[in-house]
C-alpha cells in the first residue's frame, strides 16, 4: 500500500491511498470467495464455484466495486494510522478508481496553533469609573425591586399600587374578558400595568 498526501488551505489533507497489486489480488481473491458462499451457481456446490466462474458470471468491474466498497474502510483507518494524522470530522471520499485501486480523501486536521511567548504580553487594568448619579440610580433601581407592598384601607392615590380584577362586557352583554389580578400603578390619571 502506497500512502501520500497532499497540503490543502483550511488545514486540510489530501490523503490518496495506491492498493499494491498483490493486496489487490488477494482482496478480489478474498470478495469472489464471499460471493462463491452467498450465491448458487447452477453446476457447482455452494462455495465451490471457481474464480473464474464467478468473474465471468458477475462481471469484473462489479466484483472490482464489491472490493473497493470493502477495502476502503479499513485501508482508510490503516492509512490515518501511519500518517499519524489528527482528524477532527469525518474525512469525504473524493476519488475511487477501481483499476488499479485507489482511494482519494479530503481528511480535515486539527489546526497547528503557535501560541508564541504569550506570557511576555501584559494588559494595564482599566479602572472603573462610576459617577455619583449613576450609583443613586443604581441604588434606585434596588430600592424599587426589594420594595415591600403593604394594603392600606384608604381610596387609591397618585403612585399607589393596586390589584384589580377586569370583566369585560359587549353592548349586548356578551363577555368577552375576564383578568384576574392585575397589578397596576396609578400615575396622573392613566393606569399602567406593571
């Protein structure tokens, strides 16, 4: 087996993979003996039909694309292996020729990162500035969220609170609405859900 690759942009390899002739022979070999135990040859026990036989009634190039599909699995792995590649993602079969056999695959690597002297590098830290209205603000904004709601009995007033429930009627007096505890807040004579 006959191994080369090829540098791609985007830390890719072109990994093209040459079967050796005698590896080629004894795949076919080994394919044609499958297909002797799965298929009835009439004239001959099963398994027992010659290579030939099974060349002449199957077709070589079908044969040639039986081995190819099997070969190229494992001869893939056995590649990656010697190459000693890193693969991220799964590598696309680009190419098979089946005379003589060859497989081509786009592989996608790891990157090679050189992350240089990073420790020579040094960040002055940002002070924070903050100014007084924006801590008050602040300040405001946790008062209004931690705020306790107490009930009074009085009418409401301007900036209160209230709890309402809405029904809703049509001129017939039809309903068409009904909300149960909406919280409000009554400001200058418009309410607004909160």
């Amino acid at each position: 087996m006959n191994i080369t690759t090829e540098s791609l942009e985007h830390c890719q390899v072109r990994l093209t993979i040459e079967v050796d002739e005698g590896q080629a022979r004894q795949a076919m070999r080994d394919e044609v003996r499958q297909i002797s135990r799965q298929t009835r040859i009439p004239g001959f026990r099963q398994g027992k039909a010659p290579y030939e036989v099974i060349v002449q009634r199957l077709g070589e190039d079908t044969i040639r694309q039986r081995v190819a599909d099997t070969l190229t699995q494992d001869l893939f792995r056995q590649a990656v292996e010697e190459q000693d590649l890193q693969i991220y993602a799964p590598a696309k079969l680009e190419d098979v020729q089946t005379d003589p056999f060859v497989f081509k695959y786009v592989v996608s690597l790891y990157p090679q990162v050189d992350l240089g002297d990073y420790r020579a590098y040094r960040l002055k830290p940002q002070e924070a500035k903050v100014s007084e209205d924006e801590i008050q603000q602040a300040l405001q904004n946790l008062r209004q969220q931690n705020v306790l709601i107490e009930p009074v009995e009085r009418p409401a007033a301007l900036n209160d609170g209230a709890q309402i429930n809405v029904v809703g009627h049509t001129a017939t007096g039809d309903q068409f609405m009904a909300q149960e505890k909406i919280r409000v807040v009554l400001k200058g004579g418009a309410e607004q859900p909160t």
